[in-house]
C-alpha cells in the first residue's frame, strides 16, 4: 500500500526527491502519467513520487490522478521558490502555513482588487513538521557535508507567472498585497486545490529557495543554488513524510477503519477457468496456505518497519522515554540502510547495529524479542 505521495514540478526537484527512495520502480497510469513507487529509506515505507510540471493548472489535474491512482493518507509537494524579502537566505526550506492563489481579482477603475483563494496546512502536518524543525532530525538526510539550512514557516504565494524584479508593477502589487509571503512560485494552488477537493487529504508545500525573485534568478541559477535548494527541500519533506506515516498508521482513527472493515461482507468470484485455493469473508487466527514449511516469513525490511510501528506506539504509551526512541530510532535507521546495500557486508552491519538495540530495549520484553526475531531473519540469508 501507498502510505505517502510526493509531487514535483521540475525533474531536478523529482530527482532530488529520488534520491531518498530505494527500489523505485514504473507505475503507470492509465491515462500515459508515469510515476514511481518506491521505499523509504531507514523505514522500508512505499511512497509514490509524480512530475506535475510547471503550472497551477497541470499540478491540479497529475495531483487529482495520483490521489485517485494511490489513496494516500497525506500529499506533499517539493521543490524550489523564490524569495520574496532580502531576510530569507538562498537555500532556506519554507514550509507552508498557508498557500495563496493570488491571481484572483478584480479590475476596476481605481486599481486591480485582490481575491485570493487561500489553503492552511492541517494542524496536525503542521504540528508534526514543526517538531521535526525542533530537534534536528531531518538534518540526517542532508547530503554529505551541505550546510544545515534555516527552516522557516509561513504562507507561499502561488502563481502563473516568473516573477524575477523588485520593482514591476506585479512584484510591487504581490509585496503589498500579500506581504506575509515568504517565497513565490507556480504550483502549490493547483496542489493545495486538488487536495482541499479530496475530502481536504493532509496536503504540505517544502520549498527550498533558490532564487529571491528581485531580478537577480540568473546569478543564483549561475551559483548552482536550484539543486541546492532542492536537495534541502527534499531532505526536509521525506523526513516530513516518514513521520506523517508512523503518525497515521498509529492514529485511532485508523485503528477504527480496521476494525470497521472486519464487519464488512466479502463476496469473491471466481470466473471462466480461474484455479481457486480459498475464497473466504471474514477470517480470525493465523491461516496458511499449502505446506507450512513452504510459508515465507516476513522480511527483515518489512520486520523493521514493523518494529519502528512498536517503538513509536511504544512511545506513546510511556513505555520508552525519548532519548531511549530517539537512539533506537537512529539504530533501526543504521539496520535499513545497511539492509539496503543488499551485501552480506551490510547485513553484517545490521546485525551489530540491532545488538545494540536490543541491549537499549532490553527493559520492553516485546520489543526486545521483535529484535531478536529480526536479527534471526537476517541471519537466515546470510
């Protein structure tokens, strides 16, 4: 299952996005779209990730498609902006409190009226974003040696034109007009719209500034600094994503639909010359299919993920204090990436990295054994 989406509008924005994913495999949609289903890095997690391109209009109608393709519980959209005050450093990531389509108005005798649409990040994505700014922890998918970025929050100030002057008769008008927004650029309304269409879908905006949009994007762009800015907004927002997918796998809400959907009646049909094992409704207890032997257990990706859902509900009910989390997270994090190298070197690393795992969890029996079972899977491919 798709837990996340993630959306882009140029490809160095995808490709920084890409980085973080491993396995990423071609789905394609029925109407031509291509996007790309892969992993997250340190969790195992499926995301799907999709190249909108440039334009409210066309994000709108990939965003509707990969919301109807995927089901995702949260939406996010990457990339890079410019700036629109001196204060707001080259390569700063901007999230989102609010997103403004600030191309609605009204021409009259005395001037050009606003009418703008506006879109608020949900307080929970908000919430969840702002802790990830407090304690530091997307730095670690920061590329190697990059400066950590300053992280701001506010509005961003979406359109249909490039605006790159401090003194056109648009600049000016935005300025005034929409003077709390911290960056411009060309998508996030045709987003934020699709997503408010889909039952209001979490929905968040990351940009990475790569420009200050006052006449100076060329020497910027000479600098190198939109795949700088891309690579931070990236960094950010898979971090961003990884948390919103613990958050809703865990939330009560969720728990409810699932236990919703055991009362649900389940009508199978087999047609034509289709081989049947079973067709059942509702099944209670373990069941296996064909000779026990022949079951295959879960994989170590797949325990991990599993093992980081524990910990996380572990947290919450007090049965691991935060530093205990956050130093088990950081090995569960050491285990899937060496995992990942798919190495008998690698999975060498994983097994000492969950040792001193277990040795931290030590004192929550279940969890210490779900180490354990995991250690011993990797073992068994050894």
């Amino acid at each position: 299952m798709v837990v996340i989406v993630i959306l882009t509008a140029l490809d160095l924005e995808y490709q920084a996005v890409r980085e973080h994913l491993t396995d990423p495999r071609v789905h394609r949609h029925t109407a031509g779209t291509r996007f790309e289903v892969g992993r997250l890095g340190g969790d195992g997690r499926r995301v799907a990730l999709g190249l909108v391109g440039k334009g409210n209009h066309p994000s709108a109608v990939i965003t509707e498609r990969a919301i109807a393709e995927f089901s995702p519980s949260a939406l996010l959209f990457v990339g890079v902006a410019g700036a629109l005050w001196p204060g707001i450093g080259l390569g700063d990531v901007v999230v989102a409190t609010h997103v403004y389509a600030y191309h609605g108005g009204t021409s009259e005798d005395d001037g050009l009226k606003a009418r703008p649409r506006v879109w608020e990040i949900d307080h929970e994505t908000d919430q969840i974003a702002r802790h990830l700014y407090r304690t530091e922890t997307w730095t670690r998918r920061l590329p190697a040696g990059a400066a950590v970025p300053a992280v701001r929050f506010g509005p961003i100030a979406a359109g249909e034109v490039v605006q790159d002057s401090a003194i056109s008769t648009h600049a000016q008008w935005v300025r005034q007009t929409y003077n709390d927004a911290l960056a411009i650029e060309m998508e996030s309304a045709g987003v934020a719209q699709a997503a408010h269409h889909n039952r209001s879908l979490p929905m968040a905006v990351v940009r990475g500034i790569s420009d200050r949009a006052d006449g100076t994007k060329t020497t910027a762009d000479g600098l190198n600094w939109q795949p700088k800015a891309a690579a931070n907004a990236a960094a950010f927002a898979v971090a961003l994503a990884q948390e919103l997918a613990v958050e809703h796998e865990n939330h009560p809400a969720s728990k409810a639909r699932e236990v919703r959907g055991m009362s649900d009646s389940v009508k199978n049909v087999a047609r034509d010359n289709a081989r049947v094992g079973v067709q059942a409704g509702q099944i209670h207890g373990n069941v296996t299919i064909g000779h026990p032997s022949q079951a295959k257990a879960a994989d170590p990706v797949t325990q991990l993920a599993e093992l980081r859902d524990r910990l996380a509900r572990a947290r919450k009910a007090q049965k691991v204090d935060d530093d205990t989390f956050t130093a088990a997270e950081d090995e569960i994090a050491v285990a899937a990436e060496s995992l990942s190298e798919s190495t008998e070197e690698g999975r060498s690393k994983a097994v000492i990295a969950l040792k001193r795992l277990r040795g931290l969890l030590a004192d929550v029996a279940e969890l210490a054994a779900h180490v354990a079972a995991v250690i011993a899977a990797i073992r068994g491919v050894l």
